[in-house]
C-alpha cells in the first residue's frame, strides 16, 4: 500500500453483467485498489488505449469477442499486462485453453471474493517485477559501477561511499565477507581509485599453498635454496613495486609464515629464500578472508598483532541475499556476459524465474548465481531464462523461517532445538561472524562456542 492507504493498482473488469462488475469493483475498491468496467471486449480494448492499467480481470463468456479471444489480443499488443479470466465453466479443459491464450491465472465462478483479491494482488507484483526486469536489461550496461562491482542497494552503495574513501589512501585494508561475495573484486577496485592505479596488482590465495611454496612466492627464492630453484626469482613483494599485492584467504596462511610476514610488513623488506640480503619494497598490502579473524587469534589460530597490522581499515562484505533487487541486476549481466560468447540471443529472464531468483538464499553469493545462470544459458531452448532452466534446489527453494509456536503437538520442539535454531539464524545475518553474533545474542563467546559444540555432538 501507498501513504494514502491505497494500493497502487489499476484494474480494467470486463463482464457483460453488469451487477457482476458492480460486485467486483466494489470488492477490489475495499480491498484498496482503484478499478474500472466495461461489458464487452471491444470496449476492454478501447480503454486499453487510453490508459495505463495494471491488470485485466475478464469473464469467458461474453457476446461477440469471448475473454479468450480479448486474452489473445492484450498478450500480442500489451504483453505487459496481466490477464487474469474468470469463468463459470470451471473445466481443466477451460484453465488449459485461458493459459494457453496467455491469461496469468483463472478463477472460476461463484467467485471467491478473498481469492480474487489474492489473485489480482500476485498478477499486479508480476507486472511490477516484470517491469523491473525490463528496465533492468536496458540499465545493466549504464548502471552504477566501481571497478567490476555492479549493484545499486543500500549495502553497496554504503560499500562504494566506503571505496571512495579507502581508495586513494595507502591504508591497509582487511576485506571479509562469505566466499563468492566478491573480495577480490574489491580489492581491484581499491587498487583502480589509487594512485597506485598504473602500477601492477597481484594477488595470492594464501590458503592455497603449501607454507614453503607461500613462502617462495612472496618473498622469491635464489639459485639452489632447494632442489628445483635453478635460478633466482622474484617474489610477489617485487612483482607488485609500485603497486598493490593482495593476500587472498590470509586466514588459512600458517602461523609460522604470519610470523615472516609481520617481520617483512613491519620493515617493508623481505628477504629472499636461501638468500642473504634483505631487499626493500614499496607496496600496499590489503588482505582477504571469509574467516572470524577475531576468533581466530582468541583461539591462537592467528597472530594478534599481525591482525592489528593488516587490519587497518575493514570492509564487511555484504552477502547476496541481502543486496535485494542487486540479484536480479546481476543475472541480467551475467545473461548477456554468456549470451554473447555462446552465439544466442537471449534477451531476458522470465518472472517466475526471476521470483525464485530473489527468494533463495545464494549460499554461494554472486560466484554460484553466476554458475547458475551460466547454466541457464547453456539449457534454455528459447530466448527467454525459463523456471525450467534453473536448478532443482532454485527451484524448489522454500524460505528459511525460525519456528516458534503452533497448536499441533508433532510440530513443536525444544526449547534448545529454538534456541539452536535462532543462533543459527544470527549467524547467518553477520556473515558467521561469532564474535558479532555473541554481542547480538550477548552471549559472551566461550559460552556461544559451547552451545554450537553442544548442539553438533
């Protein structure tokens, strides 16, 4: 509903009875909608003409253009527009045909005045959500970007006011957030509003490799340190001078190696593996994980004052599933990315689609909503992103819910299992973030810790 009280819909109701139309207009009235009638097709489509209406409510059986036919019409010329057909021929046969003319859904009569309401609310959201998709495939090359990021929720762009200010400084930044939300990303785009722009960006998944081949890639080995060094190479500090190196994943890094990296970020020198000198370098390091680093070093998992060291400055990364709208601006990019190199000439994604899209939770963030419409555009035969085209666990995807009450006995469960339950939930609000979690359950973490061990046993 509107300020006013009112909802923002539109409804054209076509009946040739006229005290059918009065009852229904009446009904959608004090439901809060506005709505208007006519008695037969023609005149549906006249009006159709001359204003802007949300949605089209119509009877079957009427004199000379049946509301079968009248479907047809509106879906050729105003596909926008939801038809949903009324009829008192409540036959399977009946439904089929009314789909097959491109009507959104039918009711049958006597109408069920609760359900018609129901029925006229979800055609207007498809419209609004249908709309939405429209713009967005002709917004999606021109929208707000910084770097590689792409989104206009709040949570980005608090994110890009963020990047606008840690950019340019030489501060070192500590990047979090859940896997596939896009760290690396963000890295680049510090690195682009830098002066450090021109000179080169590396990175380096720190939990990638083994702690002596970390060890060689940063700071470089020479001739004969081991078996396979035949000859001296440069470490990542050398490979970025002048620049930005980013150590991916620095949660899973060692702690011995954390050890040599505070001595080389502290001196800004390394020295090389089997070698004898020290070598200065000019970088700016920011780091990347999707771990607690705070409960890390609680649990001497990682080095406190390296900790201090790299976090300077803290980006939180927002998950997916949090960034609204955002989801279906990036399958809309993401479409035409893998349009373009498969050859096809995909234009859009459908609603119903698109409503499954925003409703599941992306564990995966945007890496897995990337794979999936990567996927689409694989299977689909048409031009269009179908519900078909999406994975199983999209499309049968039910929202997560923390249960408290209800009167069926077999439904209840323990206090601890909803205790359990609501912990959970917390945890995946900050991004599994325990010691964020503990404050909001102000729980201090021993106990929290506890608790998840308790309940996993």
């Amino acid at each position: 509903m509107n300020q006013q009280g009112t909802r923002d819909g539109l409804v054209l109701i076509v009946d040739d009875e006229r005290a059918m139309c009065e009852l229904v207009e009446t009904t959608l009235q004090m439901s809060g909608y506005t709505a208007e009638w006519c008695q037969s097709a023609d005149a549906a489509l006249a009006r159709l003409s001359e204003r802007e209406f949300d949605v089209v409510l119509t009877d079957v059986r009427m004199p000379g253009v049946t509301g079968l036919e009248l479907c047809q019409q509106i879906n050729q010329s105003r596909p926008d527009v939801p038809v949903v057909v009324m009829t008192a021929f409540g036959s399977l046969q009946t439904a089929v045909s009314a789909i097959r003319s491109g009507a959104y859904d039918f009711i049958t009569k006597p109408v069920d005045m609760d359900l018609l309401t129901l029925t006229i609310e979800r055609a207007i959201e498809r419209r609004e959500l249908t709309r939405q998709i429209r713009l967005l495939e002709e917004r999606v090359g021109q929208s707000q970007q910084v770097g590689s990021l792409l989104g206009e929720s709040a949570p980005m762009q608090q994110l890009y006011d963020q990047l606008a200010r840690i950019g340019p400084s030489e501060a070192s930044v500590l990047i979090t957030g859940e896997s596939g939300t896009g760290k690396e990303l963000v890295a680049r785009s510090i690195h682009q509003l830098s002066d450090r722009a021109e000179q080169p960006f590396v990175g380096v998944n720190c939990g990638a490799l083994s702690e002596a081949i970390l060890e060689s890639e940063l700071f470089g080995h020479v001739q004969g340190a081991f078996t396979d060094a035949r000859g001296d190479r440069k470490g990542l500090f050398q490979e970025a001078q002048g620049g930005t190196l980013l150590l991916d994943e620095i949660g899973d890094m060692p702690l011995t190696m954390q050890v040599k990296l505070l001595r080389a970020l502290e001196e800004s020198k390394v020295r090389p593996v089997g070698g004898d000198r020290d070598l200065e370098f000019d970088v700016r390091v920011l780091a990347a994980t999707h771990c607690d680093l705070e409960t890390a070093v609680e649990e001497g998992r990682f080095r406190q004052d390296l900790f201090y060291r790299i976090n300077v400055i803290q980006l939180s990364l927002p998950p997916l599933r949090s960034r609204g709208a955002d989801i279906l601006q990036l399958a809309q990019h993401f479409l035409e990315q893998f349009s373009k190199r498969s050859n096809k000439q995909l234009t859009h994604i459908a609603a119903p689609a698109a409503e499954k899209l925003l409703s599941y939770s992306w564990p995966g963030n945007v890496r897995e909503l990337r794979n999936v419409i990567e996927r689409a555009v694989a299977l689909t035969r048409f031009d269009t992103v179908t519900l078909e085209d999406l994975p199983d666990k999209i499309r049968q995807h039910r929202g997560e819910t923390v249960f408290i009450g209800g009167d069926d006995p077999t439904e209840l469960v323990s206090l601890e299992e909803i205790e359990h339950r609501y912990i959970q939930h917390v945890l995946r609000a900050v991004h599994q973030n325990r010691t964020q979690a503990a404050k909001i359950l102000r729980l201090d973490r021993k106990t929290l810790y506890r608790k998840l061990k308790n309940h996993d046993q």
